[in-house]
C-alpha cells in the first residue's frame, strides 16, 4: 500500500507544472481543492490518499495541439462537402460574405472557449467547466442540458462528417470511371458506416500514436489547400469570373423568398466547419502545459480557419463557371465538380481524394 502510495505522489509531481486546480473526494465525501501548480510533499501525500492517479500520458506539443485543433474544422474538405449551401441560398456573394460574417461570430465563440479551457485544462471540457461556474442550485439541471448537447452534437458531426468522406470517396471513383458511375443513396450510407468502424479503430490507437498522426496532418492540410488554390487560379483562365460577379452577384434558387432570407442560409457552410471549439479540451491531460498550448490552438487554429477558409470561398467563386452546371453535376460535389472542370481528370480525383484524407481527420478528431 505505501509502495502505491509513493507511486501516485510521483506521478502527480511529474504533472503538477501542467494540471491546474484539481477537486478530490475521499471515501467519506469530504472534498478538498488542490493547486497542483503549488502542490507540496502533504498535498501530493493527500491527493495520492484520495485518489487521484493521472493516467494520460502527456505526448502532445505545441505543433500536435496545434494540428488537432486545426483537424476538427477540416477546412478543405469541409468548405468541399458544404460549398452548395451558399450557392444555393444566394450565389457567389453569399459564399464571400457570409463566411466573412459568420465567421467573425464563430472567432468570438471560438475564443471564449480558449478562455474557459485556460482557465479549466480537464478532459471533461465544458461539462466539468458548467459545474465550476454554474450557480450550485443549478448545476444539476445546466450539467445536464450540456452533457446532451455535447453528446448529440458529437453524435450528429460524426455522422455528417462520415457522410461527407463516403460522398468524397464514391465522387473520386465516379471520375475514375468518366462518370458512368453514379453513387446511390444506399452506396453512400453502406461506405459511411465502413469509415465509421475505421474511425473506431484509429481512435483506438494509444496517445503515442494518435500525436504523430495529428503532428502531421497540418502540414498536410496547408499544403493540399495552398497548392489547389494555386493550381485553380493558374488553370481556370477561359472560365474565370471577375471581381464584380464575386462579390457582388446574388442568385438563389433556394426557392426561399425574400431573397435577404435566403441569402443567410450562407451562413449553414461556416458554421458547420467553425465548430467543436472544445474538442482540444477533450485531450488537456495529454498535452504539456495544456493551460497555455490548448486555448492558444484553439484561438490560432480557428483564426487559421476563418481566414483560409475566407481565402478559400474567393478562389472557388472566381473559378467556379456556371453555379447552375457544377450543382446539377452527377456526383452531387460542385467543389468536386470545379476540380475536374478546371484542373481535368487526374487533377480532380487526386484533390478530391484529398479531400477526403482531410475529412478523414475530422472525425477521427471529433470522436
């Protein structure tokens, strides 16, 4: 017993630099709260006698972080899979302007959050954070509400991002076969479920191999969408539109009426892709000196997304040709549908399938 004893006051030493206030509850209810970051020889004895084993190992960098908070959003892939929306509600200027509006609410969010996560680096997220700040009468009732939206919420992103890589995936083998392949409705659900398994299994990898997996995949990400971005502009010469019809031209055929209604589905493609600020949260006790690096990736990488993806929507409007041709394309992925008209048949599988690797990562992330 003082052999284990001794073991867990080691261990809680090793990570007092890094954990922050920590609530412990002895066998008879009695609680104590301690700073870790001030924890003396009677404190680690005391929090050892209560309990408190620390159980994560501590992989995570400033660059792994990093690039885990950059993957929830997936901005390539999830600005590829949610293009339509925007074109539908109200045309190019509907992709520009909404993002640039939405987005600015999704920062402020996004840093609130940054802040909260500073301030409380647990792996519970915002469920543990809810029951520090609540009023005590009411944590029952705002814990609860929360732990369901977070639920729910995971369940639903999972499930659409999944959908997203299936809808990927088939558009790739559908230019592969010059188009005489048309994925059905039931196709997509069948390899959405196979990616969902897969997404299991990669998420029951150990923390060694989840950090050098995510390290990465940001270096990837900005490759893929500075290089298509890039090769876009460079090889859309007959089928460019101009500025005025960027960022100007209104067009919805949403069927929606007035068209200023309309116009705010827009919103649907940002608000989609600037979310799940907390995931970061979700791995503070696997990353060194979470109290700093996780709100600073949170902020940095929704910054990241929010103006790439700013970037981003320009590039496609100015490329996109006939907004009415790419949505009614048998892939049902206009963005898919500008990669093949523009950069041609190897060009469009090669940054489709990237598209979906990218896509890939948002749910390993978020689940």
């Amino acid at each position: 017993m003082a052999d284990h004893v001794k073991g867990d006051i080691e261990d809680l030493r090793q990570r007092k630099k890094s954990v922050g206030m920590v609530e412990l509850q002895g066998p008879h209810g009695n609680t104590r709260i301690i700073n870790l970051d001030d924890l003396t020889d009677a404190d680690a004895d005391l929090a050892a006698k209560f309990g408190y084993k620390p159980v994560f190992k501590r992989e995570f960098g400033y660059l792994s972080t990093f690039s885990f908070a950059v993957s929830i959003s997936g901005l390539f892939s999830t600005v590829a899979t949610t293009f339509s929306y925007p074109l539908i509600a109200g045309g190019s200027a509907s992709a520009v302007w909404c993002w640039l509006i939405s987005g600015a609410g999704c920062m402020c969010i996004a840093c609130s959050v940054a802040e909260l996560v500073s301030a409380y680096p647990t792996c519970g997220g915002l469920y543990y954070t809810v029951s520090r700040l609540t009023p005590k009468e009411w944590i029952p009732s705002i814990s609860w509400v929360t732990g369901w939206l977070n639920l729910l919420g995971q369940i639903a992103g999972i499930a659409s991002s999944e959908y997203g890589a299936s809808s990927l995936l088939l558009a790739a083998v559908s230019m592969g076969s010059d188009f005489t392949y048309a994925p059905t409705t039931g196709t997509i659900i069948g390899v959405m479920a196979a990616l969902t398994v897969l997404t299991g299994f990669v998420n029951s990898l150990s923390t060694y191999w989840m950090e050098k997996m995510t390290k990465s995949y940001v270096l990837f990400h900005i490759a893929v969408l500075v290089s298509c971005s890039i090769a876009l502009l460079a090889k859309s010469d007959g089928r460019r539109h101009n500025a005025d019809y960027v960022f100007t031209d209104v067009d919805s055929t949403s069927g929606w009426s007035p068209v200023g209604f309309s116009f705010l589905f827009g919103f649907l493609s940002v608000s989609w892709t600037m979310t799940d600020y907390d995931a970061t949260a979700h791995i503070t006790e696997e990353i060194s000196e979470p109290e700093v690096k996780a709100p600073w990736a949170i902020s940095m990488a929704m910054l990241f997304t929010y103006l790439g993806g700013f970037l981003f929507n320009i590039v496609l409007c100015f490329v996109m040709g006939d907004p009415a041709e790419i949505l009614a394309s048998p892939i049902e992925q206009p963005v898919a549908q500008i990669f093949f008209n523009v950069l041609g048949k190897g060009g469009g599988i090669f940054f489709t399938i990237c598209a979906f690797i990218i896509i890939k990562f948002v749910a390993f992330t978020a689940m």
